[in-house]
C-alpha cells in the first residue's frame, strides 16, 4: 500500500534519531564508550515495537492515517530518553517501566486496529445473548460495554480505597502501582469510556438533537430560550454525572475537568449549537465557585492557591508549582542533559504529573517547544480524520479523542508555566 510505504519511510527516518538520543544519554555518563549500545537499545525498544505495529497494519491492510504512527514513535521516543536519565547516572541500561508500558499500548494498538472485525462480532453477541434479555427493547449502544467494564473498575478501586488507603500525596486517586515497576491512571480508562460513550450516544441521536427542542421555563425570559430534548440531554447529563462523582469522591478533579470540558465541546459539535454548553458551564462554574468560597473542596482550594502565589507554602506540597518553574528555569534552552541529575529528588512527580516540566528541565525548552509541535500535529490529523468520516458516530469518535489528547495537553503543559492551576492529569503519551 502506498500510505504505508510512506509511514514507513518516516519510521525509518526516526532512527537516526533514536541513535543520536541513545549517544547523546550515553555521552553523559562515567563510561560513555560501554553503555553507548546499550543505551541505544534501551531507547530504540520503544521505536522498534513502532515499527513492528506498522508491519501488523501493513499484513492486515489497515487503511488509517499514515502520519500518525510516526508521530506517535516521535512521542514515545523522547518520552523513553526522559525516563531513562530520570534516576540521574546509570551503570547499566535496561528496559524502564515506562518502556515496558509503552510496548504494551502499542499492541492494544495493534489489537484495536487489526480486530476491529472481532469486537464487533463480540458486540453483536452481547447485545443479542445479554442486553435483550435483560433490557428487553431498551435500546443498545456499542459503548454498554465500556460502561460495565468501567463500572467494575470503579467499584474495585472503591473497595481499595475502603480497605487500604488508596490515596497519594495531596488526598486524590493517582496511579495504581503493578508488578514490574508499571503504573496505570484508573482515570485514563474512565476519560476514554466517556469519549467513547459521548461518541456513541450523540451520534446516534444528533438529528434528534438538533432538530427536536423544547423552551427552558414557561415563563419569560426562559420560554425564549430552547435547548435540547430534556430526555436525551438527561440521559447524557446522568451518565456522565455518574463519573463527575466518582472523581469528586477520589478528590481527584483533574479528570472530571477533562471529562466535563470533553462533555460541552462534543455537545457542541453533535448539535451545532452553544446555548446548551455555555448554560452547563456556567451552573458548573458557579457551584465550583460556591464550593471554593464555602471550603468544601480543599485539594482544589489548595490548587487554586498554589497558582494564585507559587512561593505560598502554607499547606502540604504547597511549593510543587515553584519546583516546576525553578526546574523549567533551570534547564533554559538547551537542559541539563538527561541522565545528569537525579531529577525525582527535586522535582516532585518528575514521572508522571510534572513530565513536561521535567523534560524541559533535561532536555531543553526547545525540546518542550518541539513536543508540544509533534501535539498540535496529532491534533492536526485527528480533526482531518474526523472530517472525512462518513458517519456522525465515527466523526464524533475522531473528534473524541482528538479532543481528549489535546486539551490535556493544552492544560498540563499551560499548568508547567503557570497559564492554568496546576491538575493530577498526565501528559499523553509522556
């Protein structure tokens, strides 16, 4: 296929640069000469479970945007030379938890694209066997089963938090630790089940929505204004309410931000129109508002606080913003190399939360310049796949998702330099 002929020619053009990023990790070592291969290595596992993804997408004749693989490895990449000089000087390179889980979404990836046929023959089988059993005509939609697994994963992760204290630094729900040094957000599954249900639900019933609307009040002036049908925008509302939920039992508002604000903005591009989400957003700024006022939620006060005035250290982990910014000061242009200075010591959540900070501070603004490029052109070709999607529900998955990457990206990298409060959300694929 000619597309993948040319992905595959941008694959192999990263490798030059996989070999300068392992020379250039080795370079800041004791015995640059002895670990120069294995540093390569390390770095170019990651480049190398790319490359395999493409060869599987070429056997099975997966037509999909060819650009973006090669972004994705671009990513992966520069997040795997980030871990690996996390720790400071190494004696010996292996494969870091980052990578191990780097490889694993890679063949999620390659599961998803190859066995699309599968899950819809599984889907079918579900709705046929299970949903008209129990639901009787109640209508089935494709994400019931993100629902379920989700659900699940919610209630394990509620008796977790009962039993054993699931909790980090600062009170709210962070990762889930598991054997092999690898980490996971429960929040990240959830944020995709909404994207996928949002998807699913508003695709299904968009002509509804935008042809069949009914007055707010019976009295003037909300007799003037007309939103959606309250049945279907309840039904939606309820669901995603579910999560809003959960999230504020966890204390953990960075994914509920990311949830509502996916919410309105797909809303928006299912009904064409922005009275119903501007309506949502304000009642939700409002009783945000109410709450930081009254000091209900105090880890969000907390936030609030630590971006109003970085060097106020009066509660736990108040200086967390001040770290990032003397980090992403420290490192200027061209960073203090990574592998060079132990950077957890300094930096709190250098892994995970603060990566983009991080990845400034080793390797350079340029570098954070350069990442947030490589976002703006995944976004890029996601809006492009969405536009060229020949139903509503799969124009709306690709705007989902493309939605869900970017504006975590947007906010946590804005976050590192002070645009926006700092959140417990992770920058993709980093």
């Amino acid at each position: 296929m000619r597309g993948r002929s040319l992905e595959r020619s941008l694959l192999l053009w990263n490798l030059p640069l996989v070999i300068l990023a392992g020379a250039g990790l080795a370079a800041a070592q004791r015995h640059p000469m002895e670990l120069l291969l294995p540093a390569i290595l390390s770095v170019g596992v990651v480049w190398l479970g790319c490359l395999l993804l493409h060869l599987a997408l070429c056997v099975t004749r997966f037509d999909g945007d060819i650009l973006f693989l090669p972004i994705l490895s671009l990513l992966l990449n520069v997040g795997s030379v980030y871990h690996l000089g996390l720790n400071g000087p190494l004696t010996e390179f292996t494969i870091t938890a980052y990578a191990r889980a780097a490889l694993i979404g890679l063949v999620v990836l390659a599961v998803v694209t190859t066995g699309g046929r599968g899950f819809k023959r599984l889907n079918l089988l579900l709705e046929e066997r299970v949903w008209w059993k129990v639901a009787g005509d109640r209508p089935y939609y494709s994400s019931v089963p993100f629902h379920l697994l989700l659900l699940a994963l919610m209630a394990f992760l509620a008796l977790l938090l009962m039993f054993k204290g699931l909790r980090a630094e600062g009170g709210a729900l962070i990762q889930v630790r598991l054997p092999g040094g690898i980490q996971f957000t429960p929040s990240e599954f959830i944020r995709l089940g909404v994207a996928f249900f949002l998807a699913d639900y508003l695709g299904r019933n968009s002509r509804v929505l935008r042809t069949l609307r009914q007055p707010l009040g019976r009295v003037w002036p909300l007799n003037r204004l007309h939103i959606e049908r309250r049945a279907e925008l309840g039904v939606m509302l309820l669901t995603v309410g579910l999560y809003l939920f959960f999230f504020y039992a966890f204390r953990d508002f960075g994914p509920a931000v990311v949830i509502l604000v996916l919410t309105l903005v797909s809303l928006y591009a299912a009904t064409n129109r922005a009275l119903t989400p501007a309506l949502l957003a304000s009642g939700f700024i409002g009783a945000v508002l109410l709450a930081l006022k009254t000091g209900a939620l105090t880890t969000l006060s907390n936030r609030v606080a630590m971006w109003l005035d970085p060097w106020k250290t009066e509660f736990i982990n108040g200086d967390h913003q001040a770290r990032i910014l003397w980090s992403i000061a420290a490192g200027g242009w061209y960073g203090m190399g990574p592998g060079t200075h132990r950077l957890g010591g300094t930096l709190p959540l250098a892994q995970n939360d603060a990566a983009f900070a991080g990845l400034a501070a080793t390797m350079g603004f340029w570098t954070g310049l350069a990442v947030l490029g490589l976002y703006a052109a995944l976004t890029w070709r996601g809006m492009i796949a969405a536009r060229q999607a020949p139903t509503d529900r799969m124009r709306l998955l690709a705007f989902t998702l493309t939605g869900l990457i970017a504006f975590q990206a947007v906010w946590i990298c804005g976050a590192m330099v002070r645009i926006f409060p700092f959140t417990g959300i992770n920058v993709p694929f980093i």
